[in-house]
C-alpha cells in the first residue's frame, strides 16, 4: 500500500532551471512532510521538512509548496545547478504511524552544465 | 556531519551463508531503522527499533532479522542468504519522543550481493 505517491521518476533539467517534484499523500493524519536528498554511495540525508500549518517553507533555494486539501506537496529547486543532480525522496509521517516515514518512490533528477 | 556507521559497505557472498551487517551510532539516539532499497531506488522500512530490548518489523516483510542490545548498535542478521536478498541496505537512526518524528540520519548503506 503506497501511501505517498511521487512524480516524475526523473527528471532532467538544464542549469539555472526549475526542477519541480511532486508528492500526494492518502493519509489525513500525516502531520510531518520532509524531504530528502540522495547522493550516489550515499545514504540519504535532510533537505527540508515542512509541517501542514504552513502552505510554504524556502531554505536557500529549496522551497516546499504545501496543500493541504489537495493532500499534495512539492519541492522547487531555484536555480539549479549540477551538483543538485540526486535522487530526492519526500516523505510522510504523523502519530499513527509511530512517527515511521513513509518514503515516496523517488525522482532521479540530473541538471545538466 | 551523522555519526551513524555501517559495516561492511559491499559485500559479495554465496547462498546460504549467514551474514550480519553492522550499524551503530554515537548520537545517542533511541531510535533506530533498517531500510533495504531497491535497485530503482524506493526504499522500505524493514525494521525498527524505539529502544533497548524494543524491535518491530517493518512495513516490508523480510526474512532478517534485528536486536537491540545497546542503544548505539542495531545489527541485521541474514541466517541462510538468498540471491533475492541481494539489495542495498540502510541503517538511521533519530532522536524524538514516541510519536513524534525526528529527523533520520541515514549511514552510507551496505550492498549485498549473494550469488
């Protein structure tokens, strides 16, 4: 049972774009939406996090769009610049489910120079 | 910079040994995960862990299986691998109180390949 959906799978996009990745999410008790960043032979780490009493978060270049009645949210990356290129995972949580992420599929983002 | 380590990083063995592979971590942390992650990148909570003598399976069934003895050291254990066994696997660990979601430093992960 999927219950964070994430889209695309990959994405490349040219320097100085704006990549946009997208999540939805089933569950109404998610209360916890962060973000993470994948290198190659790397684990993932912390991008940017977002809780739903907020539509919006920016951190650098990195800025979370959050709705809540659509159960979406999104990460924009100004900008972009080739060492961006990762794997970017969003994520869900809340009290129902212990606190335990549930991860998205991931989207394979490659910024070309 | 997390202070969660995994040993070993790559590891290629035949079917049917047993293998361990090592996670710890210095932050003190309460809780602590195994992910395994696919080839296509998803990745799946496997176990976890809240605390000392505390281990629940994870949302994917896997046949390994975890203890909890210290709180710094979260090991996975494989008694008679496979070749579908063959994955990444990620240890993290976060601080928080039950219930409420920290922020999970993951290690460098362990490749296994069983042939």
């Amino acid at each position: 049972q999927q219950q964070v959906k994430q889209s695309p799978q990959s994405l490349i996009v040219q320097k100085g774009g704006i990549p946009i990745i997208n999540c939805a999410y089933e569950n109404t008790a998610f209360d916890y939406f962060p973000w993470y960043q994948q290198f190659p032979g790397k684990g993932p780490a912390l991008l940017i996090a977002i809780r739903p009493d907020v539509s919006e978060k920016k951190e650098g270049r990195f800025t979370i769009s959050f709705n809540k009645s659509a159960k979406q949210f999104s990460l924009h990356i100004m900008d972009s610049q080739p060492g961006d290129s990762a794997t970017y995972f969003c994520a869900a949580s809340g009290e129902t489910s212990g606190s335990r992420l549930t991860f998205g599929e991931g989207t394979q983002l490659t910024v070309n120079p | 910079e997390a202070d969660i380590y995994q040993t070993p990083r790559y590891l290629v063995i035949g079917t049917g040994k047993k293998i361990t592979l090592e996670c710890s971590q210095t932050m003190g942390h309460d809780k602590m995960y195994w992910y395994q992650q696919d080839p296509g990148m998803e990745l799946h909570l496997i176990h976890y862990s809240y605390g000392v003598n505390s281990t629940e399976k994870g949302d994917l069934s896997s046949e390994s299986t975890v203890s909890r003895i210290r709180t710094e050291h979260f090991p996975l254990t494989l008694e008679s691998a496979r070749p579908s066994h063959t994955s990444q696997y990620l240890c993290a660990s976060s601080y928080g109180s039950l219930g409420h979601t920290g922020e999970l430093f993951f290690g460098e992960g362990s490749r296994l390949t069983v042939l």
